[in-house]
C-alpha cells in the first residue's frame, strides 16, 4: 500500500502524514509532493494505491492534477481523495465531476479521514 500526499503547505504534509501514520501506515509507505507538477512525475515514476491532494497549489492546482490523472496515464482508477478549505457545494460538485472519489474539508481530524480512506479503499 502506497499514499501520495500532495499540498503546498509542508505544515498540512506533515499533519496528513501524522494522521496516516495514526492509521497504521509506516513512513516508507508515503511520498510527499509539494504541487501538481512534482506530484504528476512521481506519479509517471511510482505505483500508488491513493492519492490525497490539496486544491490549491501554485504551478499545477489540485483539481487539474486531478484530470490529468482520470485522463491517462498509470492511475486512472486510482482513488483520489481531495482535502482542502474549499468546502462550498459548487467546488465539491467541481472536485467529484473532475473525478474526486471523497472529499475532505480543512480543518479534519484522523477519525474522519479513517472514514474516508476506509470508503474508498473497499
Ligand atoms: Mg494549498
């Protein structure tokens, strides 16, 4: 099982991180990518069960990470799960449309994001 964690913040990485090792999962079992551009090579150059990336990131953004992934390459199918402060209905229609299997709005705590890892990983 392998997770990419992807936000600008490296505050909300490491909180992420903490929170996924809370679940059980061990270090080596994350990458960290800190935009959509590191986070869309790692992706051509590893395998990952999930992806949990933020909105809002300079140079690439969440949401077009999001459809470069559904689009091509090796995780199409690959549940992502979005968690950001954008929490407005409209942005998470967006999210689901582009291809988001759950959403996540900042600020979250390891119980809602067990329940969510645990909803799509099923
Ligand atoms: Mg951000």
């Amino acid at each position: 099982m392998k997770i990419l964690i992807v936000d600008d913040s490296s505050t909300m990485r490491r909180i992420i991180g903490n929170v996924v090792m809370q679940l059980g999962y061990k270090k080596d079992q994350f990458d960290e990518a800190e935009d959509g551009v590191k986070a869309w090579k790692l992706l051509n150059e590893s395998k990952y069960d999930i992806i949990l990336t933020d909105w809002n990131m300079p140079n690439m953004n969440g949401l077009e990470l999001v459809k470069n992934i559904r689009k091509e390459g090796g995780h199409i199918k690959t549940p992502i799960i979005m968690i950001t402060t954008e929490g407005g209905k409209t942005e998470v229609i967006t999210a689901l449309k582009a291809g988001v299997n759950n959403y996540i709005v900042k600020p979250f705590n390891a119980t809602i994001l067990k329940e969510k890892l645990d909803g799509v990983l099923k």
